[in-house]
C-alpha cells in the first residue's frame, strides 16, 4: 500500500498569500477610508422651466401688412435700430401722394381767398407750395372772380350815372318849368291890373291860370320823380354793399373751412407718414431674436399680433424650479445650481451652472399633480450664458429643465448607513 503524499505550503506560495491579504487589507482600507471621508456633493434635484419674464420685448405693428422682406432668424444677435423685418408700402405711399397733392392744393386755395379776404391785388403765395398746377388754378379763379367783381361793380355804377343823368335831366326841366311859373305868374298880374281896368276880359287871365296850374304839376311830378330816382340810386348802393358784404361772408367762411380741411390733412400726412415709417420694423434694443412667427416673404402680419420677441443682451437668464418640501430647510439663496435642459439635441450632456437668487417663503400646489413645492429662482451665471451663445441654444420661455441644487456634502458612508439610521430612528420613537 503506497503511503499518502502531504504535499507541504513552499516558501514562495506562503509570500504569495501574504501577499493577496496585504492588497485585499489595503483595498478596503482605501475604500473604507474614502466612503468615510471623502466628501460627495449633495443634490436637490428639481424640475423647472424657463422663466417666462425675461424682459424681452414682443415686436408688434399696428395696421398689419404684407411681408416684403425679413432679415432675421430665430437665435439671431441684433442691435438696437437694426432692420429685422420690411413690410410693403405701396398702399402707404399712394395714400401719401394723395394726400400731398390735396394739401398743396389746400394751400393754394387758402391763399387765394385770404387775398381775396383782405381785398389784396394778388395772392401771397406761401414757400411751402412747390406746385405749379395748385398755383396756376387759383390764380386763374383769383383774376376770374375779380373781373367778375370788376364786371360787376361797372354795371352797377353805369345803372347810378344813368339814374343821376335822369335826376340831372329832370331837374333841369323843374328849372325850365319853373321859369315858366314864375313869368306866368307876373304876366296873370299884369292882365289882372287891365282886367281891373276894363281894358281886356277876363278869358286871358283864366288861360294863364290855367297854364300855371299845369306848370305847377309837372313841377310836382319832376320833384316826385327825381326823389323816386334817388332812391333808386339808394337802393342800388345797398345791393352793391350787400353783395359786397356777402362776397366777404362766403370768402370768410370759406377760409375757415379751408383752414380746417388743411389741419384735418396735416394730421392725415403725419399718420400715414408714421404707418410708412413703421413698415420697416427695426429692432428697440440690443439682444437675441426668438419665437419668430412668420418665415415667408409675402405673408400678411395681422394687426396688433406678435411677430417676434427680443430676448434683451442683458436679460437675466432665470430658471423657476419646484423645489420638494423635504429639501426647503437645506435650500437657501447663493447656493450653486447645476442645470440641464431637455431642449438640447446634444450628443454629450451640457450641464450649465446657476445660482439661487430667490426661495419662496410660502408652498405652491403643481396643478397637474397636485403636489406641493417650494418656488426657486435659478439665475444662470455668466460663464453659463457663455456656454449656451457657443453652443447656439437659445432660451424660450416654458422649456423644460432639470435643475440639481448642491445643498451640501456627504460620504458615502453616510449615504449607505442613512435608511439604516432613520428606520433605527422611527424603531426607537415607536410606542
């Protein structure tokens, strides 16, 4: 019978278990040490999204129009009076000329009635009228009104001269007749003195009396004809000063109206002056253009609709986060903020820092879920706005975040032995 072999440890494989107890020693040593000591960033983890206050300013335009050109896209930089987007003003402009043309005409024909106004030989044309038609018509109503004027002033005169040649011409004939009386009126008393005489009859004396009565008619009739002719002519005086008078009215009136259209028009070239300067829309500030709402040249802007926003250069870049009740006490203003948004088609994860600028001090309920939160305000950092201008990212309000608040530094140990620890807790609290 062979005797068994007891194969006894060499010297070389005793080193060897030395050897593997030493790196095992040393290993959980070195683990041990770090989960002991080495500090770990504690997180609030939140979600959030983008503040819908960045100060940006919404582009709008009053009336509305076509689309002739648009200059900028989403994400683009733009200065402040930098043109973003053209609108068509063929409509603007022709409402403008027309509306020139009427002012010049308006102009010309103030002048002429303010000539004609103030009785002035010819119209003071202001410098502001530049044209030639708006002149060249009202002076031709100018010199036509006023020969109408002459033309007529001339008959009304010739009407007097003839009604005073007639008055001239009866009294000329009272002065005649009147002669006549009074010779006739002698002769009756020199044949009175003879009929007194018995020297002639009676038959004479009864004809002189008879022609002297008959004179002495057409004495009365010339005096009630020549004052009848003075009234005429008194007349034909107050119808010349009437018509003069009303000439002056209407021309007043007229002036007036004219003052007022020109005014109206005045006020409709500087609004159509301003539509026309806001079919060019140009940027109030400097910063970043977002939410674009219109891509195609010949598009119609609706009136007093959003076109785009501009997200200000210098806007503060905020993040609201729902902060969990059971963090509120370890979350506190200054405290650094990691955030990273779902919005980024990136291929590596870009984290962007922030800092809490902002913790509410009273509970906000999530509409969807019914739960409540704390509201943090999360602004990002300089070197964050950096980040996402190299990246080409542009924030638009509403995106969706996550944001993760360092609220502290634990080990690892601590991580590992706290549900240990807080079921120890709730056991020892037990009734």
């Amino acid at each position: 019978m062979d005797k068994k072999q007891i194969k006894v440890p060499s010297h070389d494989d005793t080193a060897v278990v030395r050897f593997g107890l030493v790196v095992v020693f040393v290993v959980f040593v070195l683990i041990g040490g770090w989960m002991t000591f080495a500090p770990l960033a504690t997180s609030s983890v939140a979600s959030g999204k983008v503040s819908a206050d960045l100060g940006k300013k919404t582009m709008q335009h009053l009336e509305g129009g076509i689309i002739e050109a648009i200059y900028v896209k989403d994400g683009d930089k733009v200065k402040k009076e930098q043109i973003l987007m053209k609108l068509s003003d063929v409509q603007v402009k022709a409402q403008l000329d027309i509306l020139n043309a009427q002012y010049q005409d308006s102009i010309a024909l103030l002048a002429r009635l303010k000539a004609q106004r103030d009785s002035l030989k010819q119209i003071e044309f202001p410098k502001e009228l530049h044209d030639a038609d708006s002149i060249k018509n009202q002076m031709n109503i100018f010199i036509s009104s006023n020969k109408s004027i002459e033309d007529e002033t001339a008959i009304t005169n010739n009407k007097i001269v003839q009604l005073q040649s007639q008055i001239d011409g009866t009294a000329s004939l009272m002065s005649s007749k009147k002669n006549r009386f009074e010779s006739i009126s002698e002769e009756i008393l020199e044949w009175e003195d003879l009929y007194k005489q018995r020297l002639v009859d009676k038959q004479k004396i009864r004809d002189l009396q008879r022609e002297s009565n008959m004179i002495e008619g057409d004495l009365a009739s010339a005096k009630s004809e020549i004052a009848k002719l003075k009234e005429q002519i008194s007349e034909v005086n107050t119808q010349k000063l009437l018509r003069e008078k009303q000439f002056k009215n209407e021309t007043l009136q007229k002036y007036v109206e004219a003052e007022t259209h020109l005014s109206d028009l005045k006020s409709k070239i500087i609004a159509n002056e301003d539509i026309l300067n806001r079919t060019t829309i140009s940027s109030p500030i400097n910063g970043t253009v977002v939410g674009l709402s219109l891509h195609t040249v010949g598009g119609v802007v609706n009136p007093s609709k959003p076109i785009l926003e501009i997200i200000p250069e210098d806007a503060k870049l905020l993040v609201i986060a729902q902060v969990k009740t059971t963090d509120i006490d370890k979350v506190k203003v200054g405290l650094l903020a990691e955030v990273k948004f779902a919005a980024f088609n990136l291929k590596n994860i870009l984290v962007i820092n922030g800092r809490v600028i902002h913790v509410s001090a009273d509970i906000f309920i999530d509409e969807a879920t019914q739960s409540p939160y704390y509201e943090a305000k999360i602004e990002i950092t300089q070197e964050g706005k950096e980040r996402l201008e190299e990246k080409g990212f542009v924030f638009v309000s509403g995106m969706p975040a996550e944001v993760m608040i360092n609220i502290g530094n634990r080990t690892a140990l601590d991580y590992l032995t706290k549900p240990f620890q807080e079921m120890l807790d709730r056991s020892l609290n037990e009734e």
